[in-house]
C-alpha cells in the first residue's frame, strides 16, 4: 500500500513564488537554459541548470556546477527568498490550463515503495541523465525537482482537498505561459492524518512524468543509507518529493513523429506500403488530428492523409495495443529500418502542445513526413504499468508542466 508523508518544505515567499518557479530543467536545451536566465535573479532555473552560471563552454557535470547550486540555493534561503515551513505539512499545488484544473497532494513519497513496485514506473531511465540528478541531489541535499504521480481517482480525497481549498490560498499567480498556478498549506494535525490514510489503502500509484527524478533521489537514498549505516528508516532522504494527482484530471497530449526522410522511397511508393498496414485516404479537413484510438494523421508531400489502423494487425497485450506501438511495428521498423528510435537521428518527436501547425512546418524545413498520434490514455499508462511492463519512447506528454521551485524537499547531508 502507498505510504506518503508531510514535510516542512522550503517554498519562496508568496510575493516571490511566481518569480521562482521555473519549468523543469529538462524542458530546455543549454542555450535555450543560458538565454531564459539571462538577468534574471531569481527564476529557480538558475539553480536547476547551474551551468547557466559559468561562461560558455564550461563542463557542465563539473564538480564546481553542482557546488554552484548548492550555493545558490543557500543564498537564496539567506536572503528569505525561501522560507521553510516549521513544521511537516501537506500542501495542494493546483495548476489551471485552459480552463481545466488539476487538483494535486505534494507530499514525500517512500523510497521503499519505489523499490518494492508500489510505486509503478512505465518507462527506462538513460544513465547519463539519471547520474546529473543524482549530482545535483547530492550536493544541494535537497529534491528540488517534484515527481509527477498519478493515482486512481478518490472522492474521499478530492472531498478533502476541495474543503481546503475554500480557504485562502497561500500562493496564487500565472505564469507566462497562461498557466494558472494557486497553492495550499495544510497543517492541520487531523486533515493530515486522514489523508495519509486514504492513501495508505492505495494499492499502487503510478510515475507519470519525472521518472529520471525518481531514479535519482532513490540513488541517492540509497548512498545516504551506505553512509549512514545506523539509519533509522525515518530520516529524510528515505522520502521523496512528490506531487499525486487523480487519473481523472490528467490531460495527455499528443506525441507525433516526424521523419527526416522517406528511406529511398517516393511519396508514391511510401503510400503503397503504408496501405499494407492502414487503410488509408485523402482528409477532408487539414491538419488531419486523429479523433479516436487506431486512427492517426499522416503529412506527406504537403497532403494531409486519414490512417486507420488494419484490425488484422492489431495486438491485445498492454504495450502491443498502443497506437505508438503500432506504428513501430508496422511503419516505422519495416518501412523506415528505424529498430530503435531512441537513438536513430532520422527521427524526431513533436510535443502535442506545439500543435499540428508544427509538423507541417517541419516537413517544409527538415523532415520528409509526419504522423499525428492520438492521445495514448492514462488507462493505458496503468494497464502497462500495472503489467510491469514499459511503454514505447515518447509515448506520452503530459501537460500543463509542473514548476519547480514552489516546494522543496531537504535531505541529511
């Protein structure tokens, strides 16, 4: 069962919440991290991205850029940017994106629970990635990065956090992007108590974004144990920064393809093979965006196509009846010799909140075609997990991003 704890996070100050809070620092590549923090003191991107501080060319996983953080950090709480909470609280970080909110618990979650299979994950980790995070934990003592769970929908809870939010909220702004962003404190002894419980009954909650970050602070959970050999279990670095959110508020986006080239064929003879696993016409309306499971939109030589997927084809077990799977199976492998799209460069992976606008754009400058995916379900997500299985790359966007910054979890050094 799930277990989850309150903690006193380090939050900024309410006048300078949304001046800190910065989308993850995975979101951006180096320049675009260097050109966003550029003068400006505060955002917490400067702390998540530390090489941002150093002159161009600087190693990024240099001991001194992970120091570099630490210190900043320290500053920061110094000069009471950052405040930390004097006692262990639960808090409600409820983000609004185009009129639709999504209520969530910001709690610690158990590393032992991560390690047991509790906590479900549906995706690999790169080790490159996972060794940076674990850097940047280590050093600062402190999981500045929430992960992003999801849980089957509880109405004892959602009751629960709906009764604190009718009171005022403790931060409340929006953020550049039009994201609404509004949090809670709660504090109280009973409130707490009984939200424990209700998770507590939970059979499992689930990764639904951030699973480097998760690898990360269990690794370096696991190095605090090491070095401190008569732990107790309770220590902070046993738990780690989480925000649980219900299945029925999550909106997953899009996550389309793009292909550099069309593998020696002609848009003609890549129709006729396509055919092979779609059947397949002309759309009436441009961009072709996919309205159900099994259909998707294909963006070849400046036409828009309807693809709807062979049921001869399709397969029954969690992963193999993905759409994104489908594709693989079908498409990608047989017609491209893509066996691995992680790292074959004539691929590439557009976010749905770019929109279709961008598929086409990128046919027109570096890419021969595109195909618009339909969403893959939260559903979906738990039946792979669940199964313990992995999905496909990029099978998944959710959206809006969580910001880091608003609430930060402080381990033993």
């Amino acid at each position: 069962m799930a277990e989850i704890r309150p903690f006193r996070a380090l939050r900024p100050t309410e006048e300078k919440a949304s001046k800190v809070a910065a989308l993850p620092y995975d979101v951006y590549s180096r320049e675009e991290a260097r050109v966003k923090v550029a003068g400006d003191e505060l955002s917490f991107l400067r702390i998540d991205r530390p090489e941002t501080q150093f002159p161009e060319g600087q190693d990024m996983y240099a001991p001194c850029v992970y120091e570099k953080a630490d210190e900043m950090l320290r500053e920061m709480t110094e000069e009471g940017i950052f405040v930390q909470d004097e006692r262990p609280c639960y808090y409600i970080y409820e983000l609004t994106m185009d009129g639709r909110a999504q209520t969530g618990l910001v709690a610690c979650s158990a590393v032992d629970d991560y390690l047991k299979g509790v906590i479900k994950k549906h995706e690999n980790t790169r080790k490159e990635k996972e060794e940076d995070r674990i850097r940047h934990v280590d050093v600062c003592s402190a999981q500045t990065g929430p992960i992003f769970l999801a849980y089957r929908a509880s109405e004892t809870v959602k009751q629960l956090l709906n009764q604190v939010k009718e009171r005022p909220a403790a931060a409340d702004f929006q953020s550049e992007d039009g994201i609404g962003h509004r949090v809670w404190v709660i504090d109280g002894e009973e409130e707490i108590s009984r939200l424990t419980e209700q998770f507590g009954v939970m059979e499992h909650t689930y990764i639904a974004d951030g699973h480097h970050r998760a690898a990360s602070a269990v690794a370096v959970s696991l190095k605090r144990r090491e070095e401190k050999p008569g732990y107790t279990g309770q220590e902070e670095f046993n738990y780690f920064l989480s925000v649980l959110f219900p299945d029925d508020e999550l909106m997953i986006l899009d996550y389309n393809r793009v292909l550099k080239d069309l593998n020696g064929n002609t848009p003609e003879e890549l129709l006729q093979k396509l055919e092979k696993a779609f059947i397949l016409e002309k759309s009436e309306k441009t961009p072709c965006r996919p309205e159900k499971k099994g259909e998707m939109g294909l963006y070849l030589d400046s036409v828009w196509y309807r693809l709807n997927v062979r049921p001869e084809h399709c397969l029954t077990d969690p992963v193999g009846a993905l759409d994104v799977a489908y594709l693989q199976r079908e498409v990608l492998e047989p017609v491209w010799g893509i066996t691995d799209p992680k790292t074959d460069r004539r691929i590439d992976f557009v976010g749905g909140i770019r929109g279709l606008g961008e598929l086409e754009r990128r046919c027109g400058v570096d890419c021969a075609a595109a195909f618009a995916m339909y969403p893959t379900s939260i559903g979906e997500l738990f039946s792979v997990a669940d199964a313990d299985l992995l999905m496909p790359p990029k099978s998944t966007w959710f959206e809006p991003k969580l910001r880091s910054g608003l609430f930060i979890h402080t381990i033993e050094r």
